[in-house]
C-alpha cells in the first residue's frame, strides 16, 4: 500500500497520475463512498479522498474507537486484496485537514480527530508514504512492512 | 550589467503563523546581499486595516531599519508586475506575502468571484512575481501554510484556498529553491542550499 498525503491543493492527484500510470481511480469526492470489498479487476488502483470517506463513517457512528474499528477493517481487507497477487497494488490518497484550530463543532472535530488516527493507521501498514507539497513529493516512510 | 551574467533567481518560502519564515526570508536576503553588493528592497503589499495590523508593520519595519543592512522599502498593493521598472538586475527583492497580495487583489474592488475574474488574478499574481523575478538578481516571495484543514465548509474558503494552492504550485515550479519553515527551522524542499 502506498499512502500519499498533504494539504488541500497540493498536487497530490497530479503527482500520483505522473507516478502511477492506467490506474483504476475511485474518488470519494465524485460518490461518497469506497469500497471495503475490492472487487476490481485491474492490479493497480487508486483510492482517492479518504477524508471525505472517513467523514461519512463518523456522520454514522459518533464513537471514535468504532469508526477507527471499521477504518481497519477496511484497511485490513485493501490489503489482503494486494497480497493475493504480487502486481496488485493500492495507493491511497488523503487530504491533511488536521492542522488548522479547533474546530467549533463536535461532529468536526470527530472528524478530525478519526481522520488523524486513521492516518496513522494507513501509515503503519502502507509500505510507502508521500507527503506533496506544492507538486514536490517528500518519502517520509519506505520499504517498510507490516 | 550583462544579460549572461544576469541569473535571476525566486525563492519561495512558506510556514505557518509565527513560524520564523519572516525572518529567514530577511535573513536569507541579506545573505545575497553581502555576496553580491545588491540593494535590498522590500516590497510591501500590507494596507494597515487594523491596529493591531499596523503595528506588525510597525515592528517589521524596526526590524529591518535597525538591522545592518539598508533596506530600501517599496509600496504596493496590487498589479506588482507594473513595478518591474523600479527594479534592475542587481536588486535583491523581497515579497512578503503573497495571502496579503492576494487578498489585495481579490476584495479590493468588490469584485463578483466568477471563474475568469479568479483565473485573472491568479494570473496576475503569478505573472507580476515572474516579472519581477526576470528584472531583479533574486526575487524571494514569503507565503503562508494554511492548506492543511478542512476547507470544504465554506465556499468562500474554499474557493480561496484553491486559489492560493495553485499559485503555490506555480511558484514552487518555477523557484529555484523552495523552503518549508517549521517552527524556525528552514527545511529545504526545492534546489540546493547555497
């Protein structure tokens, strides 16, 4: 898994359709929803806008330790789907909404706490994590396993 | 003065608030300056709209008056492309900041925020910093990290920080170096450290 992050506006997309050719992309910002169940048949998929995904699961449960639960089990189901095939691979994209001021609301700032922690969920998993700034990409983790 | 031996430069540098990027943009200024004998110009696009705002100003203005170096200070608030005359190509230039410029640009006339007025001011900014950059010795434009929260609440913020990302972007590709300032260190992120 490839876990690619960074402010809003950032470049992210461009910079994972410069890296990652004919890939398959599912947006959360075109229907809302992603799949816990891949059921795809490409090797090389994107999964864009988690956050907006991550919303969604805490507009439907208000505890944050059961949206992270969901958020794994997600997470765990990506990646058996990588590992039955060598080729196949997933690279997630997440926009950082985490480093503004607290947020006024409660739901927001559900929302951003689970996003925060989902974050570092993904990370731990993911082989390779990037973090775009303005178009640049910066390594922040390689070659690591789980 | 010639056109070989002219290599312009932009320097890009962001950070969030009370970051330090100020002062490193200064410090990195004079720097150039010390190594290549040009006159320091700072170029404000501030219009005071509060006390509070004014004395920033004020304080920045002692810093840079009080310092070694002579700073010479520029006023601008808008179309900084028409001050490329005032400029040549020993100049070192220092922009801080492009938000300010850009809230300059986009509430000053009371404008309706439709896609060609957004695309003319994102083009102005842009081009009047390139400008500027192709007429000086080294162009160094200071901007802010505020990208890194939801913005999808408020269509005004939206549109706003979608703006300021794509200039950004257009930035850090044409800069010759781009730094990232966390907490008063520089963290280099584009080019090689001078």
């Amino acid at each position: 898994m490839h876990f690619v992050t960074g402010g809003a506006f950032n470049g992210k997309r461009a910079w994972v359709k410069k890296v990652y050719k004919d890939a398959v992309w599912v947006s959360a910002y075109e229907n809302g929803l992603l799949p816990a169940e891949l059921a795809i048949t490409t090797n090389l998929l994107v999964l864009e806008g988690i956050e907006i995904w991550i919303r969604e699961l805490t507009k439907q449960h208000d505890d944050a330790n059961q949206c992270r639960e969901i958020w794994n089990c997600c997470l765990n189901g990506w990646h058996r789907w990588e590992k039955a095939d060598p080729n196949r691979l997933v690279v997630v994209i997440g926009t950082d909404i985490t480093k503004g001021i607290v947020p006024m609301e409660k739901e927001n700032r559900l929302w951003r706490d689970v996003t925060g922690w989902a974050y570092q969920d993904l990370a731990a998993k993911a082989e390779k994590v990037d973090f775009i700034w303005y178009g640049i990409n910066q390594t922040i983790k390689s070659g690591g396993d789980c | 003065m010639s056109v070989l031996s002219h290599n312009a430069s932009l320097i890009f540098i962001t950070g969030g608030v009370r970051s330090g990027k100020s002062s490193f943009a200064e410090k990195h200024a004079e720097e150039i300056a010390i190594e290549t004998g040009g006159q320091l110009n700072y170029l404000a696009t501030g219009v005071p709209s509060d006390p509070e705002m004014t004395e920033r100003i004020e304080k920045h203005q002692r810093d840079r008056e009080t310092g070694e170096c002579q700073w010479k200070t520029v006023e601008r608030s808008v179309h900084i492309g028409e001050l490329v005359s005032s400029f040549n190509s020993e100049d070192i230039v220092l922009l801080d900041c492009v938000t300010t410029l850009l809230n300059n640009e986009l509430f000053s006339r009371g404008h309706v925020w439709d896609n060609l007025f957004l695309t003319n001011v994102q083009e102005s900014v842009v081009s009047g910093i390139l400008k500027l950059k192709n007429q000086a010795k080294a162009l160094i434009v200071v901007s802010n990290e505020v990208l890194n929260e939801p913005l999808a609440g408020n269509e005004l913020v939206f549109t706003y920080g979608k703006l300021l990302g794509r200039i950004h972007q257009e930035l850090v590709k044409e800069a010759d170096q781009a730094f990232l300032v966390e907490a008063g260190v520089p963290v280099l992120m584009k080019g090689v450290q001078r």
